[in-house]
C-alpha cells in the first residue's frame, strides 16, 4: 500500500469523510469554491446546466443559494441572484433587461446618487440614455412611457432621499402596456411593506446592505424576478463576477430572520421621531410618508403594509445651510453619523456631502437636495431615546 507523504497528507487530510446522517439546524458556511461528484460526468452536466448542483463558487454556491431561496420567499418571487453589494445587483438588473446601444431608460429623478451616477455616467459609454422623472407626477411618467416606449423604467418604491411614493400598479401597468421592463429598488421599503413582484414589476433590486441584513457588518445585492426572468441574470452574476463570499451571504440570510421584527420597530420609532421633529421650530419640514403632511401620504396609505410607513425619514431645518446641519451631526451622541441605513442603530447622513454629492450642485437644488436636508434612518432603539438626542442636537 503505498504511503502518502506528509505534503499530501497536509492537503487532504480531514476532508470529505463519510457523508453524516444528521443535519445541522442553520446551515453552515460553505468556503470550497470546487465541488467533486462520484462520477466526472455529473460535474460536467452540472457545468453545461443539464442537471442542479454546484461546480465552482462563481457559478452558485450552496450557502448563497439558501440566502437566494430567502429572498424569492420573501419578496414573492420565482428565484432570486445574489451579488456583492447593491449596486452590482442594480448593474445587473439593468443589463438583464437586454438594453442594446441606442436604448434609452427612464429614471425617477429621486434615486440613490450612486445609482445616478451609473445611469448618467458609465451607461452612456455603452450607448445608453437615461431621462429623469418625477415619479410622484404619475401622469406625466405614463405619457413619457406612453410617447418614447423606453427599454426600461427604473426607480425606487420610497426613494432616497425625499421619500417619495412611486404609484406602482398605475406605472407597471402603463410600462406592461408599452412593453417596458420595470427594475424597483425596494431597499428603503423591504418586502416588509411592500412586494413590487406582486404588483407586476419584472426585477426587485435590493442593497442587502440594508434592512434585510440590518447589522452594518456586511455589503451585498440581490435581485428577485420570476422564473422566466432569472436566466440572463445568473449568466451575467456569472461573467461580471460580481457574487458575494459566502460570509457575506450567511451574514445576509442571518440578518433576514429578523426581519420583520425589525421592521415593525423602525416603522413605529420613525412614526414617532417623524411626529415630534415636525413640531420642533427649528425644523422646517419633514419629509416621512406617515404623515399627513406628505403629499403622497394617501398613496403610501393604500400601497405599504398597513399602519407602517417605513424607518426612513428626512428633514430640513429652517437655517437651510450645510454648517447648521453638519454642527447638528457633530452634536449627536446617541443617533450615528454615519453613511448607511437601515440597521439596528439610528444613523443620519447628510445627502449634500454623501449619498447625493456626485450630483451637480445645481442639480441638487434643482431636485430639492437642500444644504440643509439631513436623513435620518431611525434604528430600533427606544424611541424616546432618538428623540432626546435629537432634542439636544437641535437646542
Ligand atoms: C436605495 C439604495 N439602493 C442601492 C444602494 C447601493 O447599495 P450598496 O451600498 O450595497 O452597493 C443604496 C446605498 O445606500 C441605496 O440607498
């Protein structure tokens, strides 16, 4: 019997064993980027897509797999493609349109300045415009689809960072009708709220970053469609590369599970944070869509869950400048200031610097991104005690 030397021995030693009769009860961590079949044939029939399984980590990996099947529950898909951070998942949802040189997009004019910055400054390298919309003025959006038949419509279900309302059913049913693809970033709403698949949309893009995982420990995308749809997306998640670890994945189907509870508690907190900073003199105007006040209070009314409007909230103070609302942020002690939302604990950001800073001034001012509009996402803290630090920063 020939004896292996301890250089081999080192490399296989402890792998592949005997396959266990007992199952762990969370699934595990699965780092191997290769996967091995009793017989050759079966890894290269998986390869060529003839039969299910995993071959190489890039292609599908078990751990992300599980996180994908999550998402297609939870946001009422037919399956769902993982990516690295939220806007890999975006770019793919875009290309998986099948947008073709010459195509144009309409976008609501109320998006993540990053994502902007896709749209007005590496698509058009491809030969790709993009028209920006106010979504809220749905009347105007249906006539834009209506005369210029765009590839594809994109926007956010409460868009960052003046929380406006997109009326969904009425612009998938008019984008149906042109044959426009509608791409919906749900990360501000979560499937929580509200389920763009079910209202006819064609993919529902999230930053995992977000809600979904909840923690601020991990970066990750992901996109939902029915099943007709998925097939471009996971060839494209497989040429561009851009797949998560599956750290991050475990990370993100954790953060999942909590979810909901999570939710609720943001939802409740920004309703109450949102009602007192609306009375506070120093604050000009609030911008939550659980208030009466939003122009679009109604609609949000009859499209999220009800009674819950989402933990993400804006305003604007009345000194309107960039100084009074940095020195309210260096005031904090418990709200974060910090670029990010939708976690645990309260962060607040202020767009004309950070998310939104890639835009010109002008168009910033012009798109009502003021100096002095600070966004607050209201973490699951007692909101009492949001409120008292805010009380303090404002005084
Ligand atoms: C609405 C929205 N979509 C997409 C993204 C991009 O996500 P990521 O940072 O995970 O790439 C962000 C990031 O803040 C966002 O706010």
């Amino acid at each position: 019997m020939h004896e292996q030397s301890i250089f081999t021995q080192s490399v296989h030693a402890g792998e592949r064993g005997p396959r266990p009769d007992y199952e762990p009860a969370v699934g595990p961590i699965h780092h191997s980027v290769v996967y091995l079949y009793d017989d050759v044939e079966r890894l290269h029939q998986v390869l060529a897509g003839q039969r299910d399984g995993y071959a190489y980590s890039r292609n599908g990996n078990p751990t992300t797999a599980a996180l994908e099947q999550a998402m297609a529950v939870l946001e009422a898909g037919g399956g769902a493609v993982a990516f690295a951070s939220g806007m890999a998942a975006i770019h793919a949802a875009l290309l998986a349109c099948g947008l073709e040189r010459g195509d144009h997009i309409i976008a609501a004019q109320d998006l993540y300045g990053v994502t902007h910055t896709l749209l007005q400054q590496v698509l058009p390298a491809l030969g790709l415009r993009s028209r920006f919309v106010e979504v809220e003025r749905t009347e105007q959006v249906v006539a834009a689809l209506e005369q210029e038949r765009p590839r594809l419509l994109l926007l956010e279900t409460l868009s960052n960072p003046l929380l406006k309302v997109a009326d969904l059913p009425a612009l998938v049913e008019a984008a149906r009708r042109v044959g426009t693809r509608v791409v919906v970033d749900n990360t501000f709403a979560s499937p929580y709220l509200l389920r763009p698949l079910e209202l006819g949309a064609d993919y529902v893009v999230h930053s995992l970053t977000k809600y979904l995982a909840g923690h601020d420990d991990v970066l990750g995308g992901v996109v939902v469609s029915g099943k007709e749809l998925l097939p471009p997306l996971r060839s494209l998640a497989q040429v561009l590369g851009a797949v998560p670890g599956p750290n991050e994945a475990w990370l993100a189907h954790r953060g999942l599970k909590t979810l909901a509870l999570r939710m609720r508690q943001h939802c409740q907190n920004a309703a109450r944070v949102a009602d007192w900073l609306e009375k506070h003199p120093r604050v000009e105007r609030v911008y939550y869509p659980g208030l009466s006040s939003h122009p679009q209070h109604q609609l949000a009314a009859r499209l999220l869950r009800p009674g819950a409007f989402g933990g993400m909230l804006a305003f604007e103070l009345a000194a309107r400048t960039a100084e009074a609302a940095i020195g309210l942020m260096n005031r904090l002690r418990l709200i974060l200031p910090g670029t990010s939302l939708g976690c645990i604990h309260s962060l607040m950001l202020h767009p004309a610097c950070s998310s939104h800073r890639g835009l010109s001034p002008e168009q910033r001012a012009a798109w009502g991104i003021s100096e002095g509009l600070l966004r607050l996402s209201v973490g699951i803290e007692e909101a009492g005690d949001i409120i008292a630090d805010l009380e303090q920063a404002l005084g």
